[in-house]
C-alpha cells in the first residue's frame, strides 16, 4: 500500500467501522455517521452504493473535495461541514428526497447545483465562499426553504456592514422563519420612512 492510500480512509474502512460501533449492517441503516474519520476520508466512492436506506448521511470533518456517488441514494439529511467542497453541482442525484444540507465551512463559491433541490426545507452553509448576490438570488427558486444560515459567507460580511443583509434576504426569501439561528420575528425590520412633516397643526381662530 503506497503511502499515499494509507493516509487517507476509504468509504469502505469508515463503513466497516459504523457496523462495527452500530452493530448493524450499514446496508440496512437508516442514519450513518461518518464524519471524523482519522486519517480523515478523502473521496465519496462507489461504496456509498450500499446505504440504500440510508435516509442521514454525516460525513462531516473529513477532507471531501467533491460530492460524488450518490446516484439511486434516498438521502433526506446531508451533512459535509468542515471539507473542502467547491461544488454542489453533483446534489442533482439527491435532488428528489433532500431536504436539509448541512455545508458549512467548505470553500463553496457559487450555487448552481441546489436550484433543483425544490424538497430543501434547511440550509446550513456558513463560512463559504459566496460573494455575489446574484448566486445568493439562486435561493428564490427553493420554495420550501425556510431555515438558512449563511453567516461568515463574503456576501454577508458585506451586506451586514452596510446594514442590509437581513431585510435584504427576507425580501427575496419572504417564506424563512429562521435566519442566521435568528427566527424571523426576532429580526428588528429597517425604520421605514415617516410619512409626518414637521408642521403642527394651528388651532382654529
């Protein structure tokens, strides 16, 4: 085994460690944990096949540079926090049954990839890459999304110093009830413009 191969962990070595701790068979298991493997896991391989009922997926705190391998998987819940994944492109595979992606602090840039993800109620993909408000626009077409973290991305940095994020998102994304760990309603709106002038009103003589 080259010295390179023995550095890393394969989908294969990480299964047959949840098996050993779950005493289950992985192929049968509705929620597989993953994530922390050391070394850590490197690639999404053919082995990820198995995990036919596999519903939660954690494969976080690994060093993950693409997803890959999910065709004919059922995944609900995701979660790849703390790789370093530039694409969601390949979620297409799980377009029709995901409905929360935990993503956070991986090196995600642009959005194309999640616009087919109609079912995705829950977003968690802080400290990204994002700069431009017109890959955040992509998020208009989730009409089901309703709780978002995108904090520590550049696009909010930018937007919260000048005062703007948080009406700014809610105008595009009317249907949230949870920003940023924040409920909606918790959310202080922008003053809005006073419609008095400074006239008093003289009392009739």
């Amino acid at each position: 085994m080259s010295s390179s191969a023995s550095s890393r962990t394969t989908i294969a070595q990480a299964l047959k460690r949840f098996e050993e701790k779950a005493l289950t068979p992985a192929s049968s298991a509705e929620e597989v944990l993953l994530y922390g493997q050391i070394p850590p896991i490197e690639k999404m391989d053919a082995s990820l096949g198995v995990l036919t009922r596999c519903k939660k997926l954690s494969l976080s705190t690994n060093a993950i540079a693409q997803i890959s391998n999910l065709q004919g998987l059922r995944i609900e819940i995701l979660s790849l926090g703390r790789n370093m994944i530039k694409s969601l492109v390949p979620l297409e595979a799980i377009a029709g049954t995901l409905t929360q992606l935990w993503i956070s602090y991986n090196q995600i840039e642009r959005l194309a990839g999640i616009t087919v993800c109609k079912r995705l109620k829950t977003l968690y993909m802080s400290n990204n890459k994002v700069k431009e408000w017109s890959e955040f626009e992509k998020l208009a077409e989730l009409p089901e999304l309703s709780d978002l973290l995108f904090s520590g991305n550049p696009l909010e940095d930018r937007l919260s110093k000048e005062g703007r994020w948080k009406m700014d998102v809610i105008n595009l994304l009317p249907q949230l009830r949870r920003l940023d760990g924040k409920m909606i309603t918790d959310i202080d709106p922008l003053p809005q413009p006073s419609t008095e002038t400074d006239e008093k009103p003289t009392a009739a003589t």
